[in-house]
C-alpha cells in the first residue's frame, strides 16, 4: 500500500475532499521536513502538491481554512496586536547557579514530598532554549491562539505570525505524525514553547541584510522575537523561524493523560510536535548522574546549533508537581540551572584601535584578564566613539564585560560607583596608528575612516578577506600570512596575491617545500573562481556574497558590470540605491580600475560562467548524499562543514536514519555515532572528509 493511499479520507465529494487529501499530504510531508528532518519526497513533488492545493484553494474560497498549511506563507497586515488574557498565568523558573543551589532545590523537595513518594521522585532535564516564550492553544486539535508571554497574565496575539513557522503543526495530530495508528486529539491544549533561530540562519540574514544596508539584529533572540512581532506576517514568514516544545499547561477531556513529563513530552511528539531530543530523566538514585548531565551543558551549547541559556530540572512526575506548586512567580517542582552567567566586571586597562578593511576605525578594549564561561577574555569591542561617550566609558574603569557563545565579547557598561577620580577620558586619535595618516569621520557616520588607501593594516584586513573562504578561498593563507607579505612589502595591491615570487617564499623560515607548494597551487587554482567570487572578493561596501550574485547575474564579466552605469544597477531587482552608489563610485576610482586589469593580466577569471553550456553541476561530489555532523571536528567549525556540503551538492540534517549517507564526526561524538555504527552508516573523521576519500559511490 502507498502512504498516499493511507492518507485517503472516507469518500467525499470533490473538491472538498480532494482539498483535504491534499491538506493532510501537505501536512504530512511539512512535518516530515521541517520537524523529523526526514523528508520522504522531493522537493519537486512537494511543490506540486502544495501548487494544486494553492490552486484548488483559490477556486474554492468558500473552503478557506487559517489552518490550511498554505497559510505558512502570511499574508494578513495588521496594525497592532490585540491582547490576550491567559489563561494559565505565564510564570518564570527560579534560579540555580551552580551546583550547591541544585542540591538545596532537591533538599526542600525531599522535605516538602511526604516520605512514602521519595522512592518515586524523579526527574527530567532538558535544555533551557534562549528564544522567545510562545503559548499556544488547539481547541479539537485545530491550531486556534498563540500568545507572547507579555506581562505573565496579558501577552499579545500573534497567531498569524506563528502560522507561518514551519515547524508548528496547525492540525494536530499530524497526519501519521505518531506512526502508531490513529490517536485522539484533547478538547483543549494549551502549551508552551520557545520559538528560536539557529545562530547560521541568524549569522547569514544579519549578513544579507548589511550588504542590502538594511536593518540587522543583534543576537538571535532578538531576531526570533522581532520577528515574529512583525506587522506583516508575509514578512515573518520568510525568516527561518524554529520552535520547540516543552510544556503542557492545560489538557482538557482526554481520558488518559499522561502521568509524568517524560510521558507528556512523549505525548507532544505523538501530536507531531517538535520536541527536543537532548532530554534525559533521572530517578532521585540518580542524583549523581543528573549533577554531572547538567553540568555538561557547556558542551552541549556548544555542540547545538543555536543558544541555550542554561539547563531546566523538572520533577517528572505530574502529581508530584501538583503537590509542590508555586512558590509567588515560580513552581517549585523546576529550576533552571546556569553557569554563574556570560558576564563579568573587570578593569579597563587602555583602549586601543584597529583599522578594518574599509579603513573604519574601531576602538578595543584592553582588558585586566578575566574568566567568563570557561574562557579567559581579556580583549572586547567598543563599537564606535560614539558608543564609548554615550556610555562614559573612561580609561581605568570597572566595566561589565559579557561573552556569549563565540561572539566577539563587548563591554556593555562602567560600574560608576567604583570610580576613585583616576579614571580618564579616551579621544580618539586623529593619526592612522598603522600608517599616521589623518583620521576622518563622514558626517552622518558612526564611524572613523582612515583616509590612506595604502594604509598596511587595512590592506592586510582586506587581504584576509580576498583569501577567505566565501571569497576567493586560498587556503592557506590566512591572516598571519597576510600579515607577513604585507609587512615584507610583497604585498602592495590585492593583484600581488597572485605576483608572489615563490622562489624567494622558499627561503622564509618555517616555510616547508611542501607548504610552500600548496600554497602556490591554492593561489593558482583561486583564479578560476569566476567573476561572482571576485567581485565578493574585492570587499565594496555592502557587496558581499548575495549581493555579488545578484548583480553578477545580469553581466558577462566583472569588465562589463566595471562599465554599468547607476541606472543600469539601479534596475537590478534587490539593488538599492546605496549598493548601486557604492559599486559605481568603487570603479569610477582609478586605482580600483587599474586593479580590475591586473587581475585580468594575471590570468584571473573575471568572466560569468557560460549558462548555455550546460556544465552547471560543475563539481559536486556531494550530490543527492546526506550527512549528519556530530562531536568537534579539529579544524572546521559545523556552519563550515554544513557550508563545505551544501556547496558541494548534499544536505545536513540532524538526526541519524537508515537515509543518512554519511556521519561526519568528531570527537566527543555521543549517541549519533553509537547509532551510525548500529545502522551501518559510514563513518568519516574530517580528514577523510576534507580529502574526499572513503566516500561511496
Ligand atoms: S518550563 C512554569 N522548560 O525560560 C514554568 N521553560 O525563566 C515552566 N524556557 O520564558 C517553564 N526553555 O518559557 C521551561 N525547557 C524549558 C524551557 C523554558 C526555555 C523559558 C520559559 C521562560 C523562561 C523561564
């Protein structure tokens, strides 16, 4: 029997039965993609279905229904939130930071459970996901309200928002969500969850939108809860919003509930939601093992693909919470667990600067050493003049410094009161402290400029940038080498990348024949990159990746967009204004023309690839092949292991399955890889990865 067929509904009559079989496949195959990561059709066939769904809903409108999963795409603009009464307040969870505070939580349980339920207490961990609070409501397991948190009693209805992040079923149970034949949904569930967005999706959105010159946000949480307060839920929509699930708060008129979390949380999945599987449940014998799961929660943020603020410990046991309760704000029965927090105050000893690659100016903290989070800082960002005065940050003080996760660290504020008089102001300077020149600050402008085109420091960021991986990708050749040829004078221009005289390289100490040569090889092969990667390359203002493909698009060659004028550019769908300023004033400036030439001397590609001759696969050995990364790997970061993949034509999911092509693994590797070995998934540490070897055929 096909899946298709189970879907079937009792005989109805067109088109409405038709509009609900498609309803349920939609349905099924979004849950498959977006919540089990295990999807069983293609893309192609999923967007044909969704297509005739589309097109069976318009003919029919008298069959519309908010919860069609056609909806996911927003539409309605509103002009504010209406508010909401919730209807089971919206509390917090105390605070435990660290260990000691975890014993004394359980030590109050112990005394407030009557003796007889100890041999029954128990507990569940699970990660404390750093997004935004969500409550959602199914009344007959239709979708019908979900809710900011607000105050804890008031919060906002956003349910357009939330119909458009794809993880959220809308009909619940999903069609063959559970697997386990048909199961009832409750009168009513009101739950909640933490709608959240991945730091890569976050890292690149942010990227896309500066090189637009458009607004950016400054961590993912923001990013997760502006948007989904946005006005235009289209808008919403296009974000890649995820949730996950973690409470249950009402469940009405279902004859068997479940008894413990554990079991509810079993429950949501069955429903087809997305519920976290880095949980585990302890029994109160187990104490031990639990201290030691939760203090493993460094690790486990950094091995997730987006923030944690901590780790929550519930008593699992649902009659064992009801005894607990509230204590004011908090239940009693959970805790969340921290690591004495991501920031910390420490002196500010000077503040240097350090020119950018665009020549802007930023000034640093030097700080007095300090741990946070298991690292020891002793350097963070202070933006822009503008930021230290508007703050008084002086020279001397006691500043709050924050980390979090691998961000660069940034000091947030001085602590006034500790000042003793000694404390001075900072200026910033008006000479280049890498080449003297004069310092300049456009009206306007948060920023300071060094005016020198030549200044060395900004040619080394600029190298840096050439040689990067979404660049030209020289690997290789990385800041220290940057560093070395620009300070030697090898360097001058970008073009001189590809002058380096090797025979002399051969006689730089700590230079093997074999890196040398690898080197030289990687600066050759960079020249067929093609004029899309050059363009990126060159570091225009606002020209980064995405813009560069854009613009690239409409032109044969990087010497013919060097001849566009700003109309011309204007016109390109997603070029603004300001991005077609900043690449017609780049090339109306002689020495940048003259590098453009250079290039084309020097035997660099600076042509479009030609679209008719079909060789647009180009190299992808990846190709139709999925991977699952698991554990550190040495050298590459997960975003550029998932990057390496997909531009090499595979995909990256999470979980380990009889359709997995390969695991990619590293160390500390835990339950994925003790799964690849059980279904006879191969097995690759980056080494082989990066060399191409042992991949199937
Ligand atoms: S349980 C009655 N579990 O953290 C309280 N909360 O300080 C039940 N949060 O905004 C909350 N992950 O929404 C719970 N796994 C998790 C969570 C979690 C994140 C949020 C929660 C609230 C905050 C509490």
């Amino acid at each position: 029997m096909t899946r298709a067929s189970r879907l079937d509904p009792p005989d109805m009559d067109p088109p409405a039965g038709k509009i609900e079989k498609l309803r349920n496949a939609v349905s099924h195959h979004q849950y498959r993609y977006y919540v089990l990561d295990e999807p069983e059709i293609s893309d192609a066939e999923f967007d044909s279905l969704f297509r005739e769904l589309r097109t069976l809903e318009e003919q029919h409108p008298e069959l519309r229904d908010p919860n069609s999963p056609t909806v996911r795409v927003g539409g309605a603009v509103a002009d504010r939130f209406t508010k909401v009464q919730h209807q089971i307040p919206v509390l917090s969870l105390a605070n435990a930071f660290g260990e000691e505070d975890l014993h004394r939580w359980r030590d109050r349980l112990l005394r407030l459970l009557p003796e007889e339920e100890h041999s029954r207490l128990g507990y569940v961990v699970e990660p404390k996901f750093d997004g935004l609070t969500v409550v959602l409501q199914f009344d007959d397991g239709r979708f019908t309200l979900g809710a900011t948190r607000g105050d804890g009693e008031v919060g906002e209805d956003i349910t357009p928002n939330l119909r458009t992040v794809h993880q959220l079923p809308l009909q619940i149970p999903v069609p063959e969500a559970n697997g386990r034949g048909e199961i009832q949904p409750p009168q009513r569930l009101i739950l909640r969850g933490e709608v959240y967005v991945e730091e890569n999706d976050f890292l690149s959105f942010n990227q896309e939108q500066a090189e637009k010159g458009e607004r950016t946000y400054a961590n993912p949480r923001n990013f997760a809860a502006g948007s989904l307060r946005l006005l235009d839920s289209s808008i919403s929509a296009a974000r890649p919003l995820k949730l996950w699930t973690y409470q249950i708060f009402v469940e009405e008129g279902l004859e068997n509930r479940p008894g413990s979390h554990w079991d509810s949380l079993e429950q949501l999945r069955a429903y087809g939601f997305p519920v976290c599987d880095e949980s585990k449940r302890f029994g109160d014998d187990e104490w031990e093992a639990l201290i030691e799961f939760v203090g493993g929660w460094d690790e486990l943020r950094t091995r997730l693909p987006y923030e944690l603020d901590g780790m929550v410990v519930k008593v699992d046991l649902l009659s064992h919470q009801e005894q607990l309760g509230f204590t004011g704000k908090d239940p009693r029965w959970a805790v969340a667990f921290k690591t004495g927090g991501e920031e910390a105050t420490t002196r500010l000893l000077d503040i240097g600067v350090k020119v950018g690659r665009t020549g802007a100016v930023t000034p640093n903290a030097v700080l007095e050493p300090v741990p946070i989070g298991g690292v020891t800082v002793q350097a963070a960002t202070l933006h822009n003049a503008d930021y230290i005065e508007e703050l008084d940050i002086r020279i001397g003080d006691t500043v709050l410094v924050k980390r979090a996760g691998d961000v660069i660290p940034k000091v947030l504020r001085p602590i006034k009161e500790l000042r003793d008089g000694a404390e001075r102001l900072w200026q910033m300077p008006r000479e280049c402290p890498s080449c003297s020149e004069r310092l300049e600050r456009p009206p306007e402008e948060a920023a300071t400029y060094c005016v020198n085109n030549a200044c060395p420091d900004q040619l080394v960021r600029k190298v840096e940038y050439f040689v990067s991986r979404g660049a030209m990708d020289i690997v290789g050749m990385g800041s220290k080498q940057a560093e070395l040829f620009v300070d030697e004078g090898r360097v001058k221009t970008l073009a001189d990348i590809y002058r380096l005289p090797w025979d002399e390289i051969e006689e730089i100490e700590g230079y093997g024949e074999k890196r040398i040569e690898n080197l030289r090889r990687a600066v050759e092969e960079s020249k067929a990159r093609g004029a899309t990667r050059l363009l990126t390359a060159l570091g225009i203002r606002f020209v980064g990746s995405v813009v560069a493909e854009l613009v690239m698009a409409n032109f044969r060659s990087l010497q013919d967009l060097m001849s566009a004028d700003l109309e011309t550019l204007s016109e390109i769908e997603g070029i603004g204004p300001k991005i077609a300023e900043a690449i017609v004033s780049y090339f109306s400036l002689e020495p940048n023309r003259a590098l453009v030439q250079s290039f084309a001397d020097l035997g660099v590609d600076l042509t479009m690839p030609d679209r008719d001759r079909g060789d647009s696969t180009g190299d992808l050995p990846y190709l139709g092949k999925t991977f699952v990364i698991t554990g550190t790997l040495p050298t590459l970061s997960r975003a550029e292991a998932k990057e390496r993949i997909e531009a090499g034509g595979g995909k990256v999911t999470g979980s380990v399955s009889s359709k997995t092509d390969y695991l990619l693994a590293g160390e500390k590797a835990g339950g994925k890889l003790e799964k690849a070995r059980q279904l006879g998934v191969p097995i690759l540490s980056e080494q082989e990865f990066l060399q191409g070897v042992n991949l199937k055929e």
